[in-house]
C-alpha cells in the first residue's frame, strides 16, 4: 500500500520510501514513516464512515467484545469533618473519588448499608476526605464500615499498568485511544439478559444510589477538567450500581489496529482497501495544495464508499441502525 500511494502521488522525492534498492520499503525513511502516517488516518476514517443519509458503516472484523466486573471496595470511617464529609482509610491517595457512592454501615461488600450517598469532591490525603451532595441522617462514626463504588465505568489499561494507583477491576480493560470506539450494546452474565441503551423516552431515576441490576445504559461523557489522568476514556454508564461481583459483557466496536509494517493489510474486505489509499493521497495533495485535485478524490471516495457498501446488510439489534459489512 506504501508504494501504491507513493506511485499515485506522483513519486515525489520527499516520499520516497526505499533506501538503497528501488521497490523495497524501508519504513526507516522519512518518506516511507510519512505514508504510513497518512494511511493509517485513512484507515481510521474508513471505518469510522457513514453515508450521506447519516447510515454508519460498520466492518464486522472490528467488533470485539470484553469481560468486566465491578467490585466494591470496603473502606472505614476515620472522622467525619463536617455534616457532609467523611474521612476514609482503605482508600486511594489522589485518586479523585467524585461521582463514586459512599454506602455507610454495609457488614461487608455484598450488603447495603443504612445510608448511600453521591460524592461530589475528595481530596489529595493519605485518606481522603470526601464531601457528599446532601448531609448525613446520622453522622458516621469511627471504625464504622463503609462501601465505596460507582455505577460508571471508563476504558483504561491503567489498572493493570499501575496497580497500586488504582482499584481492582476498576475500569473496563480496552484501550480507549487505540481499540474503544463504540458501546453496541451489554449482557449481564448473571442475570441472563440483554441490557438495553438508554433512550429519552424511558423514566431514569438517578436518585437511586443502592445497588441494583442495570436495566439501561448511556455513553461515558467525560467530566469537567478531564480525566484525572492520561490512558482513561470511554466507557458506559448504568442506569443503577451493579450489584458486587457481577460479570457483564460489553460488545463495542473497536478503533482500527495501526498499520506498522509495508506487508500488513487493513482487515476490511478488499473492495474498501483502495478506498485507504485513496484518502491518503487526497491528504499528500494538500499538503501539496492541489485543492481541486483533492476535491474530486474526496468525492469519488464518497462515491466509492455508497457503492462498496451495498454488499452490506442492515443491522437492527443495536440501538442505532448501520450498515455492516463482512469478510466474503
């Protein structure tokens, strides 16, 4: 693909990308690494396409599918500052706690306490002071249990990177740059049962802090500020906290894999390979400020794109209607 796109460009020198034997790739040159470059945004926008009337286009190759389990983590009152604080141990140091749920009295991690609250702010200590959205009904006292979860799951490797920054299993284990694109939809393991995307049509009562099982569930936005570290993004949010230990299965539709070697070949079916290339050398005409040029390969991809699509086949199960495409 490297050649090809090299050979449509016009072989301009600053892309050559052989070193000593013409025809050979060598990905050490600045030529060959620019290419790449280029195809590989090309690949990323082709599976991330839809056509003019707003269809999506989906490739079956890039559905992918991941296990998680939510777990609650037992922590004990060590003061409680004021009427609506409590200082925890057995907590992360900076960590960020907002948007989890403090369940104050719960016996161990599979019972519900007498109180459940929203946490709005922690702090940076050893252990965290973590001020709630209302007021205590009866204040915490020390040495008193405490369940800390949330009902909200980001992707991120960073738990398994660093282990000691974070909680066990304490967000879905997908990279959310290089592999997370979509939520398509959740079955809850446990229970036997699909569950569903939330729509605006349906009653949502967010007031309800106990832990239940999930009938709905939303996309991940992404709070104020950002998220407290790189790696972290992505994800879904439950109507309701699922209960401890429960399995669910996410099925989303993943990025496309990078391309890093002159051999290696997008897993999509041959009629939308072309289609990469094409939109790399639109990207190189650019850069050389062939507007006109780049123009006309624009709507010829787009042209491309609606009639390789029609060997696809409309997909109804999800929430939003697409256009998928499979392998012959």
């Amino acid at each position: 693909m490297i050649i090809e796109t090299f050979e449509m460009l016009g072989e301009s020198t600053d892309l050559t990308p052989y070193s000593s034997t013409y025809g050979t790739v060598d990905l050490t040159t600045a030529g060959a690494q620019k290419i790449l470059k280029w195809l590989n945004r090309s690949y990323r926008k082709l599976c991330s396409s839809q056509l003019a009337d707003g269809t999506l286009i989906r490739f079956r190759s890039l559905e992918r599918r991941v296990f998680f389990i939510p777990t609650v983590v037992q922590a004990t009152v060590v003061a409680a500052p004021a009427t609506n604080q409590v200082q925890l141990s057995g907590l992360i140091q900076n960590h960020g706690y907002a948007n989890w749920i403090v369940d104050i009295g719960a016996a161990d991690v599979n019972s519900q306490g007498a109180e459940q609250h929203l946490v709005i702010a922690s702090d940076g200590s050893a252990n965290p002071i973590l001020t709630i959205a209302d007021t205590w009904a009866t204040t915490p006292t020390v040495g008193q249990l405490v369940n800390v979860y949330k009902k909200w799951f980001a992707c991120s490797l960073n738990a398994v990177n660093s282990p000691a920054s974070y909680h066990t299993n304490e967000f879905i284990p997908v990279d959310p740059k290089e592999d997370f694109g979509s939520a398509l939809w959740l079955y809850d393991v446990r229970m036997m049962k699909d569950i569903r995307r939330y729509d605006e049509r349906t009653p949502l009562y967010k007031q309800v802090l106990t832990q239940l099982f999930p009938a709905m569930f939303w996309d991940l936005e992404t709070p104020r500020g950002g998220w407290p570290a790189a790696g972290i993004g992505g994800g879904i949010e439950f109507d309701v906290a699922p209960s401890n230990g429960y399995a669910y299965e996410l099925h989303y539709y993943g990025q496309a894999e990078a391309l890093t070697s002159a051999s290696q070949i997008p897993v999509v079916p041959d009629q939308f390979t072309e289609m990469v290339m094409k939109w790399a050398v639109k990207i190189g005409m650019l850069r050389d400020r062939e507007f006109d040029a780049a123009y006309a390969l624009r709507k010829e991809f787009e042209a491309d794109l609606q009639t390789a699509a029609q060997e696809g086949i409309f997909r109804f199960e999800y929430d939003f209607a697409g256009l998928y495409v499979a392998e012959d």
